[in-house]
C-alpha cells in the first residue's frame, strides 16, 4: 500500500533513520525475508537505533522470526547488541481457547526458515552476534532466558495469545529501562491484544501503547 511507504511525522524528525528503514523494509519483503508491514518494519529499525543511540543496555530479542526480516532489521541498527532468534520453524503452533476462530486451521501455516535467516544476517549484518533458539517457546524460553540476560528490545510476533503471554512473562521483566517492547499482532489478533492488555494490567505498566504495537519501559527515577 502507498500509505504505508510514507513517513510518519515523527519520522520526518530523523530522516537518514527513515530512509535507511523504508529501504531496508523493501529489501526484506521483495526477497523473501519478512511478512512485516513498511511501517511496522521501519519502526523496528528505529527502535533498535534507538536504544544503540542511548546505550540502553541489553540484547535483541525476536520472538517469532519466520524468514528473519524482523532480526536482520534490527540487527543492523544495532551493531553492538547480541540479536536472539526464537522460533519453532515449524510453523504456527495450534492456537487456544482464547484465539479467534479464524486462527482455526492454521497449525504449521507460515513455517519459517532458519537457513534463509541465516543468509540474511550473514548479508546485511554480522553472523557472529546471532544467536538461534530453534523449538516451541516452551521449551526455548527457559533453557536459554538466562543466557539472554538483560533486553533492550523485544520483540514479539507469535500470534497466539499463550505464545504471546509466555514471550511477555518470561522477558519483559528482563527489559532495561528505557528499553522497547513491541508486540506485532496487538492489533489483529485478538488473542494478542487480550495477553498484551492482562500483562499491562498485572504489571501495573501505563506508559502509551505507540503506533498500536509498542510502548517504552520507563527509565528509571534518578537516585
């Protein structure tokens, strides 16, 4: 869509930022790397730059990868981050009780590639800050969040409220001050938007939900 290749205002504020994104976004969808939107792509981008501007501390957190757009995006704007790719590669995992019946029949739809993320890392970025978890987030999450340690930006696209809920439980608390989360169906799935409005609501988080799919963690109060 034409609208979605123009710049928002507050993208016109950092132009060299938006260009570099809505560049990088063509590339990504044109070759096969990425589902994601232009908007949605560019403010991953300028999310990632960022955070690698203000030496928010932490890695780069992609939960739901697919082809790896998403990850290489980000990875590029943020060239001193460990960038985490969490994926089945399997495709969708069946959805519950809280997902839309539309969300019915698509079990293992949209599978993914680890070996064309790969390519695409080692093209546009550097294979070496890449780490890969390849399993169904319940089994990944625990056996690598430790590792992972402190975040800058998360970010979420699995769909399904239960991926959805486990991805904001296990690494929001592991979010730096300052720091993004950004939750790409919180305004198409409904099962995404209710885990995203029950985790804000536990956690007490009021700060605004941005472009209907981000918000940033406040900094913390000085002393």
């Amino acid at each position: 869509m034409v609208l979605e290749q123009l710049p928002r205002p507050s993208e016109l504020r950092d132009p060299s930022t938006y260009w570099r994104g809505a560049t990088l976004a063509r590339r990504m969808r044109r070759e096969g790397y990425s589902m994601v939107g232009a908007r949605r792509a560019r403010a991953l981008l300028r999310l990632a730059t960022q955070v690698e501007r203000e030496g928010v501390p932490g890695a780069i957190v992609d939960c739901g990868v697919w082809n790896g757009g998403s990850t290489i995006l980000m990875s590029v704007a943020a060239r001193s981050r460990t960038v985490w790719a969490f994926d089945s590669f399997e495709g969708m995992p069946e959805p519950g009780e809280h997902d839309s019946e539309l969300a019915q029949g698509l079990t293992g739809e949209a599978r993914g590639s680890e070996a064309k993320l790969r390519e695409g890392i080692e093209r546009f970025s550097d294979e070496r800050r890449l780490r890969i978890a390849r399993g169904w987030f319940e089994d990944t999450f625990p056996r690598f969040a430790d590792e992972v340690g402190e975040v800058a930006v998360l970010h979420i696209d699995a769909d399904w409220y239960e991926s959805v809920k486990l991805a904001l439980e296990t690494f929001y608390p592991r979010l730096a001050p300052g720091g993004y989360c950004a939750v790409d169906d919180y305004n198409f799935w409904p099962g995404t938007r209710q885990a995203v409005d029950e985790f804000r609501v536990s956690q007490a988080i009021s700060a605004p939900i941005i472009s209907r799919h981000y918000w940033q963690k406040p900094a913390a109060s000085p002393g």
